[in-house]
C-alpha cells in the first residue's frame, strides 16, 4: 500500500510536502504547543488535555498545508510515518537543519 518502505525514504518526501516557510513555522508552533498541553496534562492529571494537544497540533499542521502549502497532509496517507516526521522536523528545525 505505502511506495516508502521505511522512515528514512519518507523523510525527503515529507520535507517536500512542507517547503512553504510559513506552513513550517505553523508546525513548529503547533508542536510547541502539544508539548505544553502535555505537560499540562500531566500536571493537572486530566486526559482532556491531551485532547486539546492533538487539536493544537493538527490544527496549526493542516492551516499549514491547506492554506499555504495547498496540499492534503501526509497524515491521510502515512499516518505514522507523517507523526514521526513532525518531531524530526520540529529537532531539525531547532537545530537549524532546517530554516524556520
């Protein structure tokens, strides 16, 4: 079903689906801010926040590719392939591999 046969034949693909600097800047933000919800969640001991991070991140991802990039996520297609590719671009991006 999937051409990739492992992450490291998606990743370029991934990054191909994401050239638009804003849409970039709009998935940085949008992992920031699961990684507050989690904490959060932790703190506060509630489930419900995880929600609300699972709509923070996809949120600010799919505004990125729907209005900026104008294209459908590789969510659709890749599920977990476009999960893992979220917070290794989110490393590479506070790295400085990728310009944000």
């Amino acid at each position: 079903m999937s051409r990739f046969n492992s992450f490291r034949e998606f990743y370029p693909f991934y990054l191909s689906e994401h050239g638009n600097q804003i849409s970039r800047r709009l998935h940085f933000i949008g992992s920031c801010g699961v990684l507050v919800l989690v904490a959060v969640a932790i703190w506060q001991r509630n489930g419900w926040w995880l929600l609300a991070a699972l709509v923070c991140g996809y949120g600010f991802a799919w505004v990125g590719h729907f209005f900026f990039e104008k294209n459908r996520p590789a969510t659709f297609r890749h599920p977990l392939y476009s999960f893992v590719g979220d917070w290794v671009m989110f490393k590479d991006i506070l790295t400085g591999k990728i310009r944000f």
